[in-house]
C-alpha cells in the first residue's frame, strides 16, 4: 500500500499555508461594510478572504453586493458560462467583469464560482481531512477512521482526489481494514458539459478483496449548477483488474455510469451535503454489476473545524464463491478544512 501511503501524505501537505498576495481587493457586504482583502475564492456559497487583522475567513454569498480587483479572476455562472477578467464595482447585486472584449454585468446570485488566475498550486488546493474513533469495552472492539479530499481548480480544469480508510481491531480475532484511493481529472466545455478521466484503488478484507484498481474515461453533464447545489451524471467506460483471496487475478472492461449531487447551505451554520453514486457493468465476460455509493455531511463547528457523518455501500452483483456481495458502514468524525 506505498502508493496510498503516499498520496496520503499528499493530501496532508495541501494543508501547508502558501505565500500571501498583497490586499487590495475589496469586497462590499450587504451592511454597508468595505473589507480590503485578498479573494481567495468562492465555491459552494462561500467565499474565503484573506486580511492582515483576521486572517482567512469565510463570507456567506448572499451577503456580498460588489467586489472589486484589479486582478484577473476566472468566473463562472449558473449558466455554465465562463468568463475572463478584472472586477469592477457595479450596481449592488451585480458583478461586472472587465474581460477582453468589453465589461459583462452578472447578478451575483447566478455567480457560481469565483476564483483568480494565476495562483500558486498550494493556493488552489482546498479540502478536508476527519478523523474518527470508537471504542466497545463489552467487545473490546476498536475502531479508527480517516477521510481526507482534496480539489485544484485551474482554467476549465478541475482536479480531486479522495482517500478513505477504516481498521477495526476485535479482541481475539482478525482486524481487518478497508481503503480506498480516488482521483480524478474533468475538462469543462461551454455550457454544462465535460469529459473526465478517473482512477481508484481499493482494498477491503471484509470482502477478501486484496486488491481493485480501475480507470476509466467519461463524459458528463451538469443537471443543476447553483450557489447552493450542484447535480451532475455521466457516463463512459473502464477498466477493472482485481485480485481476491485464493483467487486468480481478473481483468475486465467495464461501462460505467454515476451521478453526482453536492448542496450546502448559506447560513450562518455552514452544512455541506455530497453523495456520489458509481455503477460498473461487465461487458467482457458474464453478466455483473457492481455499485458503490459513498455520502458525506458535514457542518462547521468553528472557524474550520467541523464535525461530519461518512457513509457507504458497495455491492457486488457476483462475487466470488464464498465471498460477500456487499459492504456497508457509517462513521462520525471530527475534522480540519483547508
């Protein structure tokens, strides 16, 4: 398991503080407040500024009137359009973009996603990492949990990846673990659409699975793209190889097809809602589907610390002999967001 070790530490290093840009952005609050700042970016409802008295915080959208950088930011609406430019204030509840070919007045409420260009790699990086314990003296059943994500964004460009681990140790018998890398790469175009390639790594001892890695190639569509919710499906096809216990090794071509739906909320007390749903259909062999559905929640207790609830189901529509079909679990867990 190197390669998890390693892109756990990855995902860790993404927490590392980048070099500051000077504050001379300024953004207007419903109240009539002027803050001079530095826009780190807006994303999911919230955008993050960074000043020299308060640090890094977050501003609910809804209450932001006007922005206004001399920098060049990339903008993106409901709509899926993108646009290319400095910001200027304009008429409160609108956000105009100076681009190239002329200034374009957005309402603020269709903005999507805000973020400027030219950041360093570090800057662009947001995520999460939650950690969780339990312990049943009656079973004497110990029980750790990591989950951990990261996204970079660029120009039309949007990276993730995802790490999930779960060991359990029982007293007189086997501990067993599960964990599962995720990563993946999506190209935006025009309105809505985008193609996506993906990759996983997966263990479960549960299951007697050693070892699953897939990859695969899709193509999408956003349903939904708004401030508070984002709902997107696609589909494509990959390539699974896998090793069980006492097995021999299987490789297959697979269609896949998922859905993807993330809402969060605006007030005061910031909750973060994701679920994705991924189906795989063997098309190389005998007939056999496999779903895997992992959702999250979580809501902030302060600053950037919250706690969450994980869950997740994967099934097997033929494993094996003698092998389970299906896994499941819910974990609670405290965690830091970057």
């Amino acid at each position: 398991m190197k390669s998890v070790a390693v892109s756990v530490i990855l995902l860790v290093l993404a927490s590392l503080p980048a070099a500051a840009a000077d504050k001379t952005d300024v953004v207007v609050l419903r109240v009539g407040d002027r803050i001079t700042c530095e826009i780190k970016e807006l994303d999911r409802g919230l955008l993050r500024i960074k000043t020299d008295a308060a640090d890094t915080f977050t501003v609910h959208w809804g209450h932001v009137v006007s922005l206004n950088s001399v920098r060049w930011f990339e903008v993106q609406t409901a709509g899926g359009l993108t646009y290319y430019g400095s910001l200027t204030i304009g008429d409160a509840g609108f956000l105009v973009v100076d681009t190239p070919t002329g200034d374009v007045r957005l309402a603020m409420l269709d903005v999507v996603h805000l973020s400027p260009l030219g950041r360093g790699f570090w800057s662009r990086l947001d995520g999460s990492i939650d950690l969780g314990f339990s312990y049943t003296q009656a079973s004497e059943q110990t029980q750790w949990t990591l989950n951990t994500n990261a996204k970079h964004r660029r120009e039309r460009y949007l990276f993730q990846g995802m790490f999930a681990s779960q060991f359990t140790a029982i007293e007189g018998a086997d501990s067993t673990s599960r964990n599962t890398l995720s990563f993946s790469g999506r190209r935006l175009h025009g309105t809505h659409w985008f193609h996506e390639g993906l990759g996983q790594l997966q263990q479960d001892q549960s299951l007697g699975l050693n070892l699953r890695s897939v990859v695969g190639a899709t193509v999408g569509r956003y349903l939904l793209l708004k401030p508070r919710t984002s709902l997107s499906v696609f589909g494509g096809a990959g390539y699974t190889h896998e090793r069980f216990e006492n097995e021999e090794p299987d490789d297959s071509a697979e269609a896949l097809s998922g859905v993807q739906w993330d809402w969060f909320s605006l007030s005061n007390n910031d909750t973060d809602l994701s679920t994705t749903l991924l189906t795989y259909y063997n098309v190389s062999g005998n007939a056999r589907v496999r779903v895997d559905f992992a959702a999250s929640y979580k809501q902030k207790i302060v600053k950037d610390l919250h706690w969450s609830l994980n869950g997740f189901e994967t099934y097997d529509g033929a494993p094996p002999a003698g092998k389970k079909s299906n896994d499941s679990g819910v974990t609670l867990a405290l965690g830091w967001s970057f």
